[in-house]
C-alpha cells in the first residue's frame, strides 16, 4: 500500500529538515519560548500547526567585545597607575588611553565583591553576604551563598546578546558542597553563562600546585608553571578560537587571576627587580605615595595623610633584621602585582596583533577588597610557625631564617600589616572592614577608544562594583533579556557610569549604598557616610581564630561614626557628636537598605570561629 502526503504536510516536514540541518548555524543562539512569548499554533497534527521559533539572537554589527579585568587583594595606593610605588606600565597604558575613577567601591571582600560584579546587584541580595564556603555560609537568605537564577551574570546577559563568553582564574562563588567532579554545575561558571572557564573555584590557591585546578566542569592537573600565565595563555586561546570560529561575533572574556591574593608566589626575576626598593620602610612609602597622589590628582589638595595605625608599629623602631625581613615581603609582593600588569599586557598585545583591541571596551578593577591584614603583624612564610604556637620573638626570629623562602613555591606568603596599610594609602583600615574605605575603596580605569574622547583624565563620580554591569550593557548599545532560561529577570541595582565617560561634571547616579562584611558596616548617601566598626575586632579574630570571646555579641554598643565624604574623603574627622541628626538619617538609611537586602540576621567572624552558625549537612531535617 502506497502512503500519499499533503502537499502542506511535505512542506512542514521540508521546513523542519531545513531548521534542522541546512540552518544548523543559525539556531545555535535561539533563547526557549514561554508560555508568554511563544507565537505559534500548536494542534494534534503537524499539518494543522504553525511552527515558531523565538527570533536568533545577534549581537549588533560592530558590537565591541568585553573585557573585564579583577584583581585581587590590591590597595589603593599600591599601583604606580594610581600613585604607587609598584611598577604597573599596561594598567597606565590603559588608563592614559581611558578614564581613571578615584571613586570607585567594592564590597570590601572577594566573593561578596565577585557576585556583585556579576549580577548587578548587591552581594546579600544575591544571597553572597559572606562566602560560599561551608565554614560562613547559613541557612538564611542572604547568606547562603547559592545565587537566584532570576538575578543572572553579565555573562548570561551577553550570551543572549549573541557574545561568545569566556573566564580564567578566580571564581569564588560556588559552594563547596557543589565543586567536586559531580557537581552539580550550575553554580560552576559554565552554569551561570560562560562558555568556557579556566581556573579555580575557591577563594585562594596555590600559584604553582593549584589543587583543584578546573576547565569547564573538569578537574584537570596543572602544569607547574606559575598559574597567571596559564589562564593568559588559555585567554588567548579562547579569544583565538572563537575568532576563527565566527569573526564578526564579539566575545566577552572575564579575567580575574588569583593575584594578588596570597599566596604571593612569583619568580625571582619579578621580585628581585625591587631590590633595595622598600628599605625605607611602610612610613616613607605612605608619605610618598600620598604626595604622588595629590601632585597627580587622585586626592583632592586639601587632603591629609591619616595617622600610621595604632597596631603597626613604626618602621624606624625595628631592629635591622626585622626590616630587612619585611623589605623582602614588600619585594615579592610588588613583583607579583608588576607580574600580573605583564600578564594583562599579553591580552592586550594579542588583541593589537590580531586586530581586535581597537573595538574592545575594557575594565580595570585594581582590587576586590582593599589590600589584605591577612599577613598578621609580622607577615607568613609558612603556615606552621604559626602565632598560635610561639611567641611573637620566636614567630619573627623563625620567619627570618626562612627569608629567602619568600614568594617561592615552597611558601605561603603574605605580606605584614604595615605592607597592608602602606598599599591602602590614603585610606583608613583594610580588606573586609566594610565600614572604612580602606576597605571597600579601589581603582577602576575603563577603556573604550571608540566612545571615550576626553582619553587620560580622571572621573570623581561615585561608583559601585554593581555599576559595571548596567555600565557594560549601555556603553556596548545591548539589551538586558527579559527572560534567562525561561525565568524571569529581576531588575538591576547599579546604575550605569555611562553618562560619565565624556562629561566629566556627570551626576553620580549612585546615590545610596550599603556596605557589610561581617559586622562591619556602613552606609553611603549622598556624599555622607556613617559606619561601624564591631567589637570584638575582625582582624584579632581572623588573624587569631583561636581567640574565644564570651557569649553572643552586643552590636547596640557598636560605636557608629559620621563623616562627610565631600569635605572629608578619607575619614579623619568625625562629626557624630556635631551633627546627630544626620546620623540618625543614615541609620534609619541602612536599617532600610537591610531589610530589602538581606543583610539580616547579623553574622560575624566570632559567630564563625565560635560555631554559632550551623552549615547545610548540620541542618537537615
């Protein structure tokens, strides 16, 4: 028996062959259809039906290709881009070809900075108030590090503007529990918009013999060589491939190396081009940082120099072997931040040879926190002379018969806290002291020849790490999907530092602005700032984790001060006691800004260290 088909029949199967095979190609950037967006006519027959698929998404013509460049663990005054006394010659290139912004903040630590920058929104809204790490997160909303699918990445968003997208190094935003080699992925980058990843998924690793090495979702080895060069290398490769793949689709590449977090691990011909550079000591590296600042700009002329941090001890004061010691740290550590410039010299000088770079919107963040008081007062070499266990003479006099250990594969280097406050200058205090800016106040340079005229000047407009995803969407004439994956898209809370790029008198857009890291805090308006520093201190907890403190902490005797950012930019004069009023407005302003964000109930390290917060595998019922 002969089968005959309709005429309507044998066209719908053409049509479906023809999607199927012939434009292949053109299907591979479709998004899923809704219930809300879908078109078609479905019925029992396929004859009777009408096919629809949801328009391909393309990427405008011309449209620039993205790079984000993250840093991690810099202080503002450390880069030579910003007045520093460290050697950084790409980032100059790049901020004299673009704009310099002197006041730009982060979140004050790396994953609440990370997933900010990501999503466009603050950290404790999208569920990152501290880490993702087993030991801080909670089973409250804005502290179970597991970012909702309606807030999406900028990858995500790109994506669907038809980019390729890419990201090495640091992630720092997916839970332990979900990172072994069963996953699951969708917290992994690959889940959450990139195309492909290399690098490492935790907060920190080692530089030479990273132990959960990653690519995509597999765990490879690495190879030995310093790990800054392998995710270049694997940059380019990326960038190579889907150029010669499809040339006209722009890509967006996210680069975010473990550098300069410790371990500071970096070869000698990096470090020892610091030699004798750092024997004056962290006091006369403040004084002439802070001059270079304010000759150059970054700092208004008004400015003063804060006074050296009562826990740091003064330079001259050491004995000669404790100096030439922490010289040496200071060696390293300049010599891995002049590394990584290198290293984000090689991107660049890819994408002038093979003609991509003229069209490339860059962003430099020179920091994802300020620089780290991880290093303890007297720096580490190696994790088992630990201040725990030995007397402070005994800690410093075995750090000196390791000196020549520092910065190899063999330690683990951080620098001392002096280092830390010197790399800090202007500011007061350091990494995860969310109520100074010190902690939360970096250097950001973005880049974009083609719409960027006023090229080497510098922008005072206030921003957020949350700013450069509504700022990316714009300067790049894209559109932010309604939809990622069928789930609707909450809006974005950064405000976009677009209008700033050619007009330098711009209004600051970004007008409010918490900041909290456990229980440190502040709040942001309109140029005043009042903050909080909670007791006991974050920096004898985290340096002394073994530290016991007596029942749950009282945070209604946090001491809350009140500065006025416009007079006053790096917090000397404390006006709390002169105008209450206005404290009191700010108060009521972050008890707002809490309870929209998340940022309750209050956790801090003391709660950590003392097991007050109970993680996943102990809470299910």
């Amino acid at each position: 028996m002969k089968t005959t088909y309709s005429t309507s029949y044998k066209a719908a199967v053409l049509g479906l062959l023809l999607v199927w095979g012939l434009n292949a190609s053109a299907q591979q950037n479709i998004p899923p259809s809704t219930p809300e967006t879908y078109k078609g006519v479905v019925k029992k027959t396929l004859a009777e039906s009408k096919e629809w698929w949801p328009k391909p998404q393309h990427a405008p013509a011309g449209a620039a290709n993205i790079v984000w460049i993250l840093l991690d663990d810099v202080g503002f005054g450390a880069s030579a881009t910003f007045g520093g006394l460290i050697s950084t010659p790409n980032f100059d290139t790049l901020a004299n070809g673009g704009l310099r912004y002197i006041n730009f903040h982060t979140a004050g630590i790396c994953a609440p900075t990370r997933s900010s920058l990501l999503t466009g929104r603050n950290h404790h809204y999208v569920h990152m108030g501290n880490f993702a790490h087993a030991s801080t997160a909670a089973g409250f909303p804005g502290y179970d590090g597991r970012i909702p699918a309606d807030k999406g990445t900028i990858a995500e968003a790109l994506r669907y503007n038809g980019y390729s997208t890419f990201a090495v190094g640091k992630w720092g935003v997916t839970p332990d529990e979900d990172t072994t080699d069963v996953g699951p992925f969708d917290r992994w980058p690959t889940g959450k918009g990139f195309d492909h990843h290399f690098g490492f998924l935790e907060s920190a690793t080692d530089q030479y013999h990273p132990p959960h090495l990653v690519e995509d979702n597999f765990h490879v080895k690495p190879d030995g060589r310093n790990l800054n060069e392998q995710i270049t290398d694997k940059a380019i490769a990326y960038i190579d491939r889907a150029y010669k793949a499809a040339p006209d689709k722009p890509f967006f590449l996210y680069y975010a190396p473990g550098a300069t977090h410790a371990p500071h691990q970096v070869a000698k011909e990096w470090s020892d081009l610091y030699k004798g550079k750092f024997d004056k000591g962290w006091d006369v590296y403040r004084q002439e940082v802070f001059a270079n600042q304010k000759k150059l700009g970054y700092i208004p002329a008004y400015a003063q120099l804060p006074e050296r941090n009562e826990r740091v001890k003064a330079w001259n004061s050491l004995p000669a072997d404790q100096q030439k010691l922490y010289a040496r740290f200071m060696e390293v550590y300049a010599g891995y931040l002049t590394y990584i410039d290198h290293q984000v010299g090689r991107v660049i000088a890819h994408l002038k040879q093979s003609g991509q770079f003229d069209n490339t919107l860059v962003f430099v963040m020179i920091g994802d926190n300020g620089a780290s008081k991880e290093g303890t007062y007297s720096g580490v070499i190696k994790p088992s002379n630990s201040p725990l266990t030995n007397t402070e003479e005994q800690y410093i006099k075995n750090n000196e018969a390791e000196l020549e250990k520092i910065g190899t594969p063999e330690a683990s280097t951080n620098y001392p806290l002096g280092w830390a406050q010197a790399a800090n200058t202007p500011f007061k205090q350091w990494k995860s002291d969310a109520d100074a800016e010190g902690g939360t106040h970096n250097p950001l340079i973005i880049y974009y020849p083609k719409l960027i005229k006023e090229k080497g000047t510098i922008r005072t407009q206030y921003g957020h790490v949350s700013d450069i995803f509504p700022t990316t969407i714009e300067a790049a004439g894209l559109k932010l999907p309604e939809y990622i994956k069928g789930i609707k898209q909450d809006t974005l809370q950064g405000k976009s530092l677009f209008s700033s790029f050619n007009n330098a008198k711009a209004a600051s857009l970004h007008t409010t602005q918490y900041y909290y890291i456990f229980t440190s805090r502040s709040i942001y308006k309109d140029g005043w700032k009042a903050e909080a520093a909670h007791r006991p201190d974050n920096l004898d907890l985290l340096i002394y984790p073994g530290l016991k403190t007596s029942g749950p902490p009282d945070y209604d005797k946090d001491v809350w001060k009140l500065y006025n950012l416009n007079e006053d930019f790096n917090e000397r004069i404390d006006l709390a006691k002169k105008y209450p009023e206005k404290l009191k407005e700010l108060k009521a302003a972050f008890e707002a800004e809490a309870w929209k964000n998340h940022i309750y109930p209050f956790i801090d390290r003391d709660d950590v260290n003392n097991k007050r917060i109970h993680h996943l595998e102990n809470n299910q019922n």
